[in-house]
C-alpha cells in the first residue's frame, strides 16, 4: 500500500497549474477526460512516479464546488492509494462499514473511492494497476514527462481535523493497518517510506486534508521561488492551491 497521488481542488485551475509548474518544477499535466462525468476539469502531474491532480468545478452542484465553499476557498480533495489488489482492498472497506461512492473495474484497473464522511478529512481511493508504472490516473504518455530535479516525489499526506485520534483509527480500520502516535498527532505508515498524519485543525477552516509532502532536491530553493510569488504562510512554510507543502530533502 503506497501513497500514489494527491488531489486538490481550486476555482480558479490555470493559475493553480501556473504556481505548481513554478515552485515545484512540474512540466507535463494530464486533462482526464474521465473526470467530466463528475462536472470538473483537471490536470494531473507526474512527481517522479507519483503524481498532484489539481480538479476545478465546471458546472453548478458539484462535490468539488460545495468543498470550495465549506472550506472557503482552494484546498485539499483526495488522497489516493495504490494497492497490490484492489478487490481486497475494497472488501476490507466493507468490512469496516465504509461507503464505497465509485468504484470501477476495466483492463485491469480496480478503483474504489469511499465516503470522507465515513472516515473523515478527505475522499479516499484505493486502486490497483495491471502495473506498477501503468498509473492511468496520469495519462498514457506521463513517463515520458515524469521530471524529478526538482520535485522527486509525494511521500506524505496530512489530515486534519477535531479528534485526530479517532480519524487515524477510522482510517486504520478501512485500510487494515496500524496507526501510532507521532507528535501532536497520529500516524500511518506505508510503503517506500510514505505516510498519512492526522493532526488537531488549527487554521480554522475546518476538517480536511491540509497539508502534503514533496521530497525535493533543494528545499531552499523552492522555498525561495515560493516566496518570490507570494506563496508562503506566516509560518514560511510554502503554500500551493490553499494546502501547505512540506518540503523534505530528497
């Protein structure tokens, strides 16, 4: 079980694609035809062999929209797991008494996207691929975009919420795993060194996923092309579509 792909949301998709091209040397985005059906655009961009979508609502009454406004303004939407199989994953959440609210089986693809209301803080997905490099999610060509001098890698999520405790425990049920304390918060370790954290919310907005973490070559120097456009916090911490990115040497 892997942290495979952050999702945020924003209104406004091409000034958020501009800034993640900027402070995190992207080059490639995906526009997923597949998310329409959900009325939202997007861009989805390889991150070495993990990958940041960005949707935006293009109509009215959207699940994306109405997160916009709970949450006042951009911010996280989605955390998605690769899973070695994705029908097992998916039994274990009806096991837990989790709501799957899409789900979708074709060439070898096993998608499972659960209820955040049944387990707190974000939409989550568990999906498996005929292969490891076959991420459908990033298009058909995303290897051959796939840039890492840079950004190398998304290697952490952070949920936030009023009962952390109990989101990591949910959490752990839904996907079998263990969680700890680590910090103010709790935690839950995954393969390749990656985790998801569950903290107290302090910035008032709310539950949600809050903050994500990039592996990068120079974390000075993204932090320095944030701070020339004005995206850093009062803490100095670089900030991308409403959600803090913590830098992490890669």
């Amino acid at each position: 079980m892997r942290l495979r792909q952050i999702a945020l949301v924003a209104r406004d998709l091409d000034r958020a694609c501009a800034q993640i091209r900027e402070v995190l040397g992207l080059d490639y985005a995906y526009d997923d035809p597949g998310v329409g059906k959900f009325g939202l655009r997007n861009a989805v961009f390889p991150v070495g062999d993990t990958f940041l979508e960005v949707v935006s609502p293009k109509e009215e009454g959207t699940t994306a929209g109405r997160l916009l406004a709970k949450r006042g303004g951009d911010g996280g939407y989605m955390v998605i797991l690769h899973v070695d199989d994705g029908l097992a994953a998916r039994a274990q959440v009806g096991r837990a008494g989790a709501r799957v609210i899409e789900q979708a089986d074709f060439d070898g693809v096993v998608m499972t996207h659960i209820h955040p209301k049944d387990i707190g803080g974000a939409i989550l997905s568990v999906d498996s691929m005929p292969t490891h490099a076959d991420w459908k999610w990033g298009g058909p060509v995303w290897r051959d975009h796939a840039r890492t001098d840079v950004s190398a890698a998304i290697v952490g999520a952070e949920l936030q919420g009023p009962d952390p405790e109990q989101m990591a425990c949910r959490w752990g049920e839904v996907l079998a795993r263990e969680h700890e304390r680590a910090g103010q918060g709790w935690r839950i370790r995954l393969e390749d060194g990656g985790e998801l954290r569950f903290v107290p919310a302090r910035d008032g907005r709310g539950e949600g996923l809050a903050a994500f973490d990039v592996a990068v070559a120079d974390p000075d120097a993204v932090r320095a092309s944030a701070a020339a456009r004005g995206l850093l916090d009062g803490a100095g911490e670089v900030v991308l579509c409403g959600t803090r990115v913590r830098l992490v040497a890669a």
